[in-house]
C-alpha cells in the first residue's frame, strides 16, 4: 500500500501518522507539501492533525483552499482512498469532501484525553477489522470536535449507515447527552463518518497514537490493519 | 511625552531600573551621555532578569560537570549525553510577571520562550512540563488566573505539536499577587550537530529570522525585574503576544537549515530581544557587530531604535551565517513564509554598532557592557529557625485524614488540567501526566527513554531552605528514579523575593546550598536554569509579601531500553513493599496543614547517603525486572502513596498494622524523605533480604487485591470513594 501525508504549515501529527503507516505497511509515507501540484500514485492519502496555517480562521478553512487540496479532491474524484484525523477531518469537512462541520468544543476547553469509541460498520475500508459494536479507546485534542450537520444531512448519514464511529463509554454504551462519554458534544455521538463512496473517512480522535503498547496500547491498529488489507495491491 | 523625547539623565535612568551608580559606571564607560537607545541597552543587560548581578555570586557554587554533561550553564539551555550518539538539551525558564498581568499571554509566551532555548541549539523538542504555583484557591482571582495560565499553556504547546507530558502545580496564599510560571522544554539533537550562539568570522552576515518586530513587550526585562505594586496591571503593555503557529514554523524551518552547514551560531531573541540577543552573540565570540535596523522587518511604521533594540516580539532568531549560504538559508525561510532579513555584519571593532535612518543610535563597547556589569553581594541575614511544630493530635482519625488529604488542592488530581493539554503529539508518550512519578517519552528511532519531572516543596523552603533545597532536588531524582531511568542532571529555576532584603538572601543562599550538596552527592549537576527576583507584591499600605521561596528543579533522567520502564499504576496482585526508614517525621506535613490547620515544624530531614543507597537499590530492581510499579514518597506520605497507585490502577490492598511505635497519623501521613513503594509479583521475600545486604530497609506493607484500601483498624474505602474524593477539587474550582 502506497501511502501519502499531507503537510500543511502547522500540522503536526504528521509524523505519528507516519510510524502508524510506517509499521503497517513496512515502507515509509510519501510527505505531501501544501503546496504541490501534483501527486505521485498513491493508494491511500491522509490529511493528519495539527493547526494548519494556526487554524487562526474556522479550523480547516484555510488548509481546504490549497493548491493541495486541488489534487487531493481530484484523487477523490478518481475514487482515491483518504482519511482524515483531527483537523484532516475539519479540512475534509471544509472542502466539501465530507458532510457536517467540526464546532466548537461543548465545554468549550480543548479537550485532551482518552475516549472510547463504538465501531457502528465494519462495511467500510476503515472499519473491516472491527466488528460492528466492537468498542476501542483512543486519544483525543482537539479544541473543535463537536460534529454538527442540518437534519436532512443527519438523516442521510444515519439512513446510509455512514457513522463509522460514536464516542461511547467503556462499556459501549452511547449517549449523546453524556458529557462524559460524549465528551465534545457531538451530534449522536457521532466521532467519525464515511463518504457515499465509502473512501473517504474523517475521525476527530487518533488511532495513530494508540499503535504500540509501549505507549499504552494498540486500539488504534485494526484501522490501518484494515487499510492495508483492503488497498494492497 | 514619548520616550524618543526624553532628556538621558540618572532620573531616567532610574526609572529604567539602573542604579545612580550604575549610572555612573554607563557614564565611565561611554565618556559621554548615553543616547536613549544606549541606556536602554545598558539597562535591560544589567537587569537582574539579563544580569543575574544578585545571584552571579551564588549560582557559581553550584556543581555543574559530570562525564555526560556536553554544555552546562552559559549557553541557551544545558546539554546531556543520553547515549546512541544523542543529546538531550533542557532548560527550564520562568515567567512569572507576565502571567500575573496578562495570564493567558503570559503563560503561552513563557512556553514559546522556553522552546526557543532549546530549538536554536539544534534540537527537536520532544517535551514540555511546566511548575505553576498559585495563590489560596479562596482568592476570586486565583480562579481566573489558573483558567488564563492553563489555557495558554494548552494554546501554545498543543498548536506547536509539542506535548506537554508532566509538571506540578501548588496553592498558597503566599502566590496571591505573584504566580509562578516555570516552563521547561526538552529537545533531542545529534551530539555533532549542535548549535552554539558565540558569534564568529569578521564580515559575516547578521540574519533575523521569524516574526515582524512591533512595540510589544518593550522593557519586559526590566519589568521582570521589579516588585509589583498596585498598579501592577496597568503595566500590561509590556507583555508580549504569541504566536505558535509561527513558532511552529520557525521550528521546522531552523531545524531544516540545521541540516545543513550554513548556520556559524544562533541565537532566539528572548528577553531583550535584539539587544541581548546581538549583544551576547557577539560578546561570547569576541568580535564586534554592526546593525542597520532599517532592514529589520518591522510590523509596524515608524518605530524608533529604541523600540526596535526593546522590543521582545516574539518568535524571532537571530543568526551569523555563512555568507556563501546566505541564498540557501534565505530559501529555507522563504518556503516556510517567515522574515529572513540580512540586518548587519560582524565586525573587528569589538563594538555593537546600531544605525537607523542615517544615524548611528548607539555605539557601545561590547567587552566593558559584560565585564563591568554589576555583580552585587548582597547583604545575607541569619536564618530564622523554624517555627515549633506544637502538639500532635489526631482529631479525626486515619480513614477521613486520607480523604481530606486526596482531595486538598496541593494533592487533588490535575486531571482537570492535564485534560487542556495535548499530551500524545508525536506518539512518543509511553507515560503521560498521572502514569508515573516522572513523564517517558521515547526517542523516535531508538530505544531510548527520557524521564522527566519538575519537583519543589516550598513549605519545606520557607520552614528550612537548606533542607528545601536539598528535598527539591532529591525528589526529583526519586521522581526518576521511580520509573526505572538513571538521573543524569537538573535544571533550576530559582524564584525568591526581593534580593535586596538580607531575610530574603538569606532563604536563597541557603536553599543553594542545600540544592548544590544534593547535587554533588547524588551526581546530578545543574546544567542550566533561571533566576526570578522580586517575586512580591506591594500592598496599599507599604507593606510586602513574598512569595515562598521555590527552587524549582527541573529534572531529566535516562533510559537505555525505554521498555523497562515502570509506571505506578498497582499490578492485580501481589504484595507492596515499602523502601526506606519511616520516622513519622511531621513537621510541614500535608497532615498538619489539612488537619490541624499550621504550618508549623522543620521541614524533614533529607539524608543524602540513604536517598543514594535507597534509590539506587530501587532503580537496580527495576532494571531487574523485578519491579511491577514504583511510586515515591513524598506529599502527604505513606497511605497518600499507597491510595494514589490503587487510584492509578483501579485496585485495592490490604494494609498490614504499623507496630512501630509511632503515633498511627506519623508513621500513616509522616513526609520522611528517601522512602519508595514497590508493586512485586513475585519474590518479596527475596527482595527484601537483598535490601537488607545492601543496608536498605524494606518491609511489605500490604497485600495487593479487591476494590478498596483496607486499613489497619478494619475499614474499607472503596477506590471508588477516593476518586470521587481525589477528583472533586479542580472541577469544583473552575466549572462551578
């Protein structure tokens, strides 16, 4: 599996996604500047965490508007795989790539901590080495994570089965109106969804931090596991 | 009337902080009237905060060397081989002022300072921890502040990707008008390629990289360097603004051109930005340098020398270069979107030359600004003795003394703050805020851990400095040694009241003391660190308070197989060994302040052969593999210790009677230092006799099992229970 990391000024989970790619695929992340206009051939591109260029405007809005972002949309077009962690997620969202938008945390602090997740579809290239139900914890930071969308949209997502993860408690269960496992707020719990084609994943928490158990666990490895799996080509 | 028009005389020069001595000497020196811009150099080096002129004398008397130690004090932050070829480069830095006036701004730019340190001598930073000190969580500011200094902690360190893995944090009336903010930052560099600041090579190109210069946070040095009265708010305009994502930038971008050879030295411009910056650049390297600040990147129009040689805008660098490479390094900036500006050259003169607009602004020898800087030898008082620690009695018995303990502000879990901190970015964190007694991280492409801690009683201090300063550094060696690493050195960042008071001296020289014998003993240097003075606070009436005296030592240790490592989470079974002498020693006990409401006694004795002794067995079964999970003693004492690693673990154990002799509350809460608990899973027995042959004491303590904490009388407290305790406190402050 070839992969790609897209590096904007002020990222900086770039390279905790890249030991996740690294250690699953046994070759190193091609690193994509902001600024290229072309890309090499990839099977998966991944937009990752930070701030990109301070995230001083809504997160993301700046990042969507790059000469990247061109590219990267045109990947999509030609039916690319692409995740997108944490402020990826935003960029996807304010490229239109992704449904929704990311709000402002709840409690309205920045938000660093472990959650737990609920799998809601193993039906995705993201999700196959889970079970639907299966529970997995994961780090969080982000000071923007609450998902909001319009109703039709909710609908639709909900009705496709286009949630690919909700905040849970450790013991699975999801509740939107619980602070303490819903941490940020999110409409249904909602932590990470998928794009009509299936290809297109963003998720605010970061299964690239939990890959070794040195550092506390592997939780986050059935989703590049699963990647590599499904892109190999 | 603007500073530009002001007449220079020893009134101005007052109220820049000099001394009508000091005065006289800038007259001896210059032959002449200064020009505003002269004095403003003058003043701003010569400031305690640049000058360190109270504390020189001192600070020469602690132990700085060791066979790891690449560069000790004296460059931007100290240097420690950690093996493979590796270094890590640590400081730690205050800045306390600012975050009382502005703490939101404060507290960010005291993070992006610190980090300057250490990127500008060639390391990736690879952690952050910060020591805070409040005032009495009762004071309605206390609360605003905390929220402004945790927010801008987080808002910095999480956008710059670097984590902040551990720190600590007290309360105490005595920080009410005066927080402390000391903020330290580790980085890893190749030992062949760091970056030095002494200046070199006539004729080459002066570079200023980074941010815009604009009129923020002129005279913060100064500032910095001065009691606060009540009108000390109004003094906002002197603190600076940050920008992480520039910082961000400005990491990559530096680390970028440090892979390649263009770079002669290199230094941030932190407190007096330009002025100190070119001044000690050139100084270190004996040569001269000529500035043309019309090629300064200014941000806004009209700005004089003055202001432009004061300035402490943040996020900017300053950079001798090699003029063959000035294209290539020129590039590297441009790609990042960052200022690169040529703004003069080095020179033979042994001069700093400044010209603006045609004129030359200043012109001052470098040799006699450092040399002929003030060092004073302040006037030392004899020590107060501390005060009688009173009779002992216990009101309310072990179970509820624990409780009230767990949930005071000094003991409560900092959850509530480490929540507000990314502590995973570069997914390198094997133990975050909570794990363990020090903060590992890993290096990225080794096997390599770091162990990070910063530790300081202050009531201990304030009772005995010089048991404070030795207990100060030998926590955090306990701290590290704890989770498995071997200490290898300290950074210290000292924060005293006003200098000039011989009682205030008194508390610092002794606290030196105590911290340089701990070092010597325990072989763990000081390779770098900050003073902060006048640390007070002017109330309406005349009268002062000073803060307690807090030696804040900031620690790093190191291990080989970063695997080895242990946290203090409790194991599912197994038995809890207690290593070291237990005396019940009360005296500025948790116990006391929380139960019987004093602040009386000695601070505890700290036995440095016995820290030695009973450290190094400890660390020895660690590497063993012996070791399930270590926690030191410290705060609050033994069941405190014992309720954190059940909390940490979500398991309970059976507490075996003390039958010492001591009075149940000493021998439960008492703070003897030099004292470990260990999880063991397998063979206590024959751990404890290896102690026994090595002169270390050690006893099983509890049985390791259930879902409570089972006291010697028979009661049982849930773990439930004392989290519901341990967590009440933050949450209760700040959201209610």
């Amino acid at each position: 599996m070839k992969t790609g990391i897209v590096v904007f000024p002020g990222t900086n989970r770039e390279r905790d996604m890249a030991i996740a790619l690294h250690g699953v695929t046994g070759r190193k992340p091609e690193m994509l500047w902001h600024r290229d206009t072309t890309l090499p051939d990839l099977d998966l591109i991944v937009l990752p965490g930070g701030f990109s260029y301070g995230d001083y405007l809504r997160c993301g809005a700046m990042a969507a508007h790059s000469p990247i972002m061109r590219e990267v949309k045109a990947f999509a077009e030609r039916g690319g795989h692409i995740l997108g962690v944490c402020n990826g997620f935003q960029i996807l969202t304010e490229a239109g790539l992704l449904p929704g938008a990311l709000l402002r945390n709840g409690g309205m602090r920045f938000l660093s901590q472990d959650c737990y997740l609920r799998v809601e579809t193993s039906e995705t290239p993201f999700t196959r080495h889970w079970k639907k139900g299966d529970v997995f914890r994961a780090p969080l930071a982000h000071g923007d994570g609450n998902y909001a969308c319009d109703a039709e949209t909710l609908a639709e997502l909900e009705g496709e089965g286009r949630v690919a993860f909700r905040y849970a408690s450790a013991g699975g269960v999801v509740d939107a109106s619980d602070r303490a496992s819903n941490l940020n707020g999110s409409v249904n719990a909602i932590a990470g969804v998928i794009s009509a084609n299936n290809r297109i994943c963003g998720m605010m928490p970061h299964p690239e931090d939990l890959v070794d158990p040195l550092m506390g666990g592997v939780d986050g490895k059935p989703l590049f596991d699963g990647l590599v799996e499904a892109l190999v080509r | 009337m603007t500073a530009a028009q002001k007449t220079v005389d020893a009134a101005l020069a007052r109220e820049f902080g000099l001394s009508d001595e000091e005065y006289g000497r800038v007259l001896t020196i210059m032959g002449r009237t200064p020009s505003l811009t002269e004095l403003g150099v003058f003043s701003v080096m010569w400031s305690e905060h640049c000058s360190y002129k109270s504390s020189r004398k001192w600070l020469r008397t602690l132990p700085t060397t060791a066979p790891w130690v690449i560069h000790g004090p004296g460059e931007n932050a100290g240097v420690v081989d950690i093996g493979e070829g590796l270094a890590a480069i640590f400081k730690m830095e205050s800045h306390n002022h600012p975050s009382f006036i502005e703490p939101y701004q404060g507290a960010a730019t005291g993070v992006g300072g610190i980090l300057r340190d250490v990127f500008t001598m060639g390391a990736r930073p690879v952690a952050n921890l910060n020591a805070l000190r409040f005032g009495s969580p009762e004071n309605p500011r206390t609360r605003q502040i905390v929220d402004g200094v945790v927010r801008g902690i987080g808002g910095y360190g999480n956008c710059v990707g670097v984590p902040t893995v551990g720190g600590e944090v007290n309360f105490h009336p005595a920080y009410d008008g005066n927080p402390l903010v000391n903020a330290m930052t580790v980085g890893v560099a190749r030992q062949d390629r760091i970056f030095l600041s002494a200046a070199a090579g006539v004729g080459n190109p002066v570079v200023y990289v980074g941010s815009k210069t604009g009129r923020d946070g002129i005279h913060g040095a100064t500032m910095s360097s001065a009691e606060f009265d009540e009108n000390a708010l109004a003094k906002r305009p002197t603190v600076q603004v940050g920008d992480p994502f520039v910082e961000k930038l400005l990491i990559e971008a530096c680390l970028e051109l440090m892979a390649t050879d263009a770079i002669v030295a290199i230094q941030d411009m932190g407190a007096a930005g330009l002025t100190s910056s070119s001044v000690e650049m050139a100084g270190k390297g004996g040569v001269g340098i000529d500035l043309d600040l019309d090629a300064v990147p200014q941000r806004e129009p009209g700005m004089t020398a003055y202001e432009m040689m004061l300035s402490e805008s943040q996020e900017r660098m300053l950079m001798v270069l090699k003029p063959e490479r000035t294209e290539l390094a020129r590039a590297v900036f441009e790609k990042w979107e960052l200022d690169f500006a040529v703004v003069g050259h080095l020179t033979d003169t042994g001069r700093i030359v400044v010209r603006h607009r045609g004129a030359v602004e200043a012109d001052i020898p470098l040799d006699p600004l450092a040399d002929q800087a003030p060092i004073y030898d302040r006037p030392v008082a004899p020590l107060a003795a501390p005060e009688e620690l009173g009779p002992i009695h216990d009101p309310i018995g072990l179970e509820q003394s624990l409780l009230r303990l767990i949930g005071c502000p000094d003991l409560a879990s900092r959850a509530w703050i480490w929540n507000q901190y990314d502590s995973a970015v570069g997914g390198q964190t094997v133990r975050r805020p909570g794990g363990a007694d020090a903060a590992v991280v890993k290096i990225e492409g080794s096997e390599i851990g770091l162990a990070l801690t910063t530790d300081c009683t202050p009531r201990y201090c304030r009772a005995n400095p010089r048991s404070g300063g030795a207990q100060a550094v030998a926590e955090a060696w306990r701290n590290i040694t704890a989770t498995g690493a071997k200490p290898l050195a300290v950074t210290d960042n000292l924060n005293f009241g006003n200098p000039e008071k011989p009682e205030i001296m008194a508390q610092f020289v002794a606290a030196i003391e105590g911290m340089g014998e701990a070092c010597r003993v325990l072989d763990f240097p000081v390779v770098s660190g900050n003073v902060s003075l006048y640390n007070e606070t002017r109330n309406p009436d005349g009268s002062t308070q000073a803060i307690l005296p807090t030696p804040a030592i900031g620690a790093l240790g190191v291990l080989s197989d970063v695997r080895k490592t242990v946290g203090l989470a409790l194991p599912k079974s197994g038995v809890l060994v207690l290593v070291g002498e237990t005396g019940g020693h009360l005296g500025q006990s948790l116990w006391l302040r929380e139960v019987l409401g004093r602040e009386t006694g000695d601070a505890p004795v700290v036995d440095l052969e016995r820290e030695k002794r009973n450290g190094d067995f400890v660390r020895e079964r660690i590497a063993a593999g012996e070791v399930t999970a270590c926690h030191d003693l410290s705060d609050g004492g033994l069941l405190v210790a014992v309720a954190e690693m059940a909390m940490a673990g979500g398991v309970g154990c059976v507490l075996q009677s003390a039958e010492t002799g001591i009075r149940p509350e000493a021998f439960w809460f008492g703070e003897d230092q030099a004292r470990y608990l260990v999880a063991i899973e397998g063979d206590a027995d024959a751990l404890i006799a290896r102690a026994k042959a090595q002169s270390v004491s050690a006893r099983v303590i509890a049985t390791i099992g259930g879902d409570g904490l089972t006291l010697p009388n028979g009661a049982t407290i849930s773990i439930a229970r004392l989290r519901s305790a341990n967590e009440a406190f933050f949450p209760g402050l700040m959201e209610a």
